[in-house]
C-alpha cells in the first residue's frame, strides 16, 4: 500500500480536472484571443471558468485574474500593489511566518526603497493582531496575513485582522494568501475584507501551474507581466486554457465535496494526533492539548483539517521521512517549495518550537480522499521506526 501524505504540497489531479485539461488541449484549442470560433470557444471556457471561481467566494468574475499558481498570485499581489501604492507610502507589513512566495517578494521591496516589517506569532502559530495593528504607521501602504500556516496547520481570524488594519487606516491594501484555505473552508473574501487573495489549483487537485489573484474592485495593480495586455492589462500572455479549465473543474467539485469531507478530516486528524503522542518524545505544534495531554476534537477544529505537524525528540526529520518512504508512505519534513534550499523552518521558530525539536518534525498533510486504514498503517510504522531512530539522537 502507497500511502501519500503530502498533500499541502500537492495532490493528485481528479479526473474532472484532468478531462477539462485534455479537452482544452486537444479539441478547444484555440487562442482565446483569436477572433474566430475557435478563439472564441476557447475564450468561453475562460469566461465560464471565472464564473464558476467567482461563485465558490462570491465575488464578481471580473475580480478573478489567472495565475500560474500561488508563487505568482503572491508576487503579483504584493509587488504590484506596493508599487502602485508607492506615492502614498512606503511601508509594509507582514506575519512573521509567511510562506517563501510572500517573504522573498516583499524583501526585494526593498530595492525599490521600501521599509518591510514581519510581525510576531504566539506559540499556536496566530498572528498577534495588536501588535501588528501598533506597527501601522501613517506610511503604511500594504499587509499580508496567511489564512492557513502551510506548515503547522495554525488558520488566523482574517476578518477580524483585517477589520482593524482597516479601522486603523482604510486605505492600507489587506492581502491573504489563501493557498492552504481555499477549498476548505468557506472564504468570502469582500466580507472578511480582504483586497487580494491569492490561490493555488494543485493545492485543490487542478494540474500544476494554474491559479488565480481575487482583485477587489478598485485595487490598483501595478502589472508585473507586459504584452498583449489580457486580463483587463493586468496580466499579459496567452492564458493557458487548459490548466484554468481544470482549475474550475477542481474548484467546483471541491466545494461540492467539501462539508462531508471536512468534517471527515477533522475525525481523523484527531485520532491521528492522540495515536501520535502516544509515541515517546512526541510533540504537535500549533494545537492546544488538554490537561492530561491528549487533544481534543473541539482544539483540534482550530487549527486546518489536513495538516498535522509533529516533531519527534531525538530523531532527525530526514532520515525520518525516507524510513517512512521505505515503507510507502510519502510525508514532508516542512515546506515542499523551500527544500532546494534547506535549513531550519522559519515557521517553527516563529511559534517558540524548541531547538531539540527545529530538526525532527515532521508534516502529514492528507486529502479528501485519505482514510483511516491509511492513517493506522502510518501510525503503526512510526512506532516501530521513531524508538530505532531516536537511538542515534545526536549528543
């Protein structure tokens, strides 16, 4: 039995998804902006594909702009909105655990003369609103709040952030990447306040390079990608058709499965953290166990439905994850998107996580799909290779 357990860092393409893609490939293949039938077909799905996005969060297809993926979305959003924003100030605000595609954009704001501030998390990986709030400064332009920590699971309360970034000042473009929360929870983005949101389809079971920026009427954009000027000019280049056919597919069967599924989840992560500390030296982050230590499925519902992030005392994270590849079963040892350059998780240093624990964690991420006989196969391989292992902890 293959056991896949990586799924925040991508998952497998449903075959919706896959047959839209193939369609778009081989029988709608037109350019969408070729006046002919061809073009117009393929320019249809384009049209039919935002609706269908703009529906799952309630917002105007005109606000949907395609990406190839979270990276993109990200830097579009930061970048683009900084520079347009540059006249009015020049000061930006994020949490202090972000993922790299929202880190490495805004500290190349700095060339182009901006002041970039991260601001801190408690240990169960939540943003520290007031102090966030106190960081605001007259020149403030631009803050970006993940919805869902693509390591430890933590999920932040991004309508009331945003609240009081807007209350402090409603000029101050609020960003979220939403990449590990699209899909799972129900995000209606001009309610909660957010101006741009980004979203990543491989995360949700659409093919890789798709995704899209949710743009709030009004929100300027400076473009980062110049040419024919597609996408209202803020994104030039022939949209891939096919990856933003799979992407509604994705979406919408999604959102169709994704209260059952949900609910499901939640179960499971639950046994799967009390079998987990049940292993000597064991250690969830970002969940707030009982008294006695065990983790309760009220605890447990704070925190993302698909991601577990533990670290195991004395082991290293690495050989950890090929003993457990030996086995069938596919984890990560943190961010899929940072491991061409490795070293110690900025996430778990931003949540207090201790220096035995830095190199020796582990994140299981499961998908809609995933089920218990797989999770209890996983289990009972970890309690045979975690005390082997946990021999040879470095002195």
């Amino acid at each position: 039995m293959n056991i896949y357990l990586d799924n925040a860092a991508t998952t497998r393409v449903c075959d919706a998804a896959a047959k839209a893609v193939l369609d778009a490939m081989q029988t709608d293949f037109g350019n969408p902006s070729s006046k002919h039938v061809r073009g117009l077909d393929a320019g249809n799905i384009i049209k039919n594909a935002a609706k269908t996005i703009a529906e799952t969060i309630d917002v105007k297809p005109g606000e949907i702009v395609f990406t190839s993926g979270g990276t993109e979305s990200n830097n579009m959003a930061l970048v683009g909105a900084a520079l347009a924003a540059k006249r009015r100030g020049n000061h930006v605000i994020a949490s202090g655990y972000e993922h790299a595609s929202v880190y490495n954009p805004l500290i190349s704001l700095k060339d182009f003369g901006f002041e970039v501030e991260f601001a801190p998390v408690d240990e169960l990986g939540h943003i520290k609103t007031d102090e966030l709030v106190a960081m605001i400064r007259p020149t403030t332009v631009l803050v970006s709040v993940m919805y869902v920590n693509n390591e430890v699971g933590s999920v932040n309360d991004i309508g009331a952030i945003a609240e009081a970034v807007h209350n402090t000042n409603k000029d101050i473009v609020f960003h979220c990447d939403a990449v590990q929360a699209y899909g799972k929870y129900v995000i209606y983005p001009a309610r909660l306040g957010i101006d741009l949101m980004s979203v990543s389809g491989h995360k949700i079971t659409a093919p890789k390079g798709s995704g899209f920026l949710y743009v709030k009427d009004g929100v300027r954009l400076r473009p980062l990608i110049f040419g024919g000027g597609q996408q209202k000019d803020r994104r030039s280049g022939t949209e891939n058709v096919p990856a933003i056919a799979g992407l509604a597919e994705a979406s919408k069967q999604y959102y169709n499965e994704r209260r059952e599924a949900v609910e499901r989840l939640f179960g499971l992560k639950t046994m799967f953290i009390n079998e987990l500390v049940k292993i000597n030296g064991t250690h969830v982050h970002a969940v707030k166990p009982e008294e006695d230590g065990s983790f309760s499925e009220t605890e447990v519902r704070k925190t993302a439905p698909h991601i577990v992030s533990a670290g195991f005392t004395g082991a290293r994270a690495e050989v950890l994850l090929h003993a457990l590849e030996e086995s069938g079963i596919y984890v990560s040892s943190g961010s899929a998107c940072s491991s061409n350059h490795p070293g110690i998780s900025g996430t778990l240093k931003a949540i207090g996580v201790g220096k035995d624990l830095l190199d020796a964690t582990l994140r299981f991420s499961f998908s809609f799909s995933t089920s218990r006989e797989e999770l209890e196969k996983t289990i009972g391989v970890l309690k045979e290779i975690v005390p082997f292992y946990t021999r040879f902890a470095r002195k």
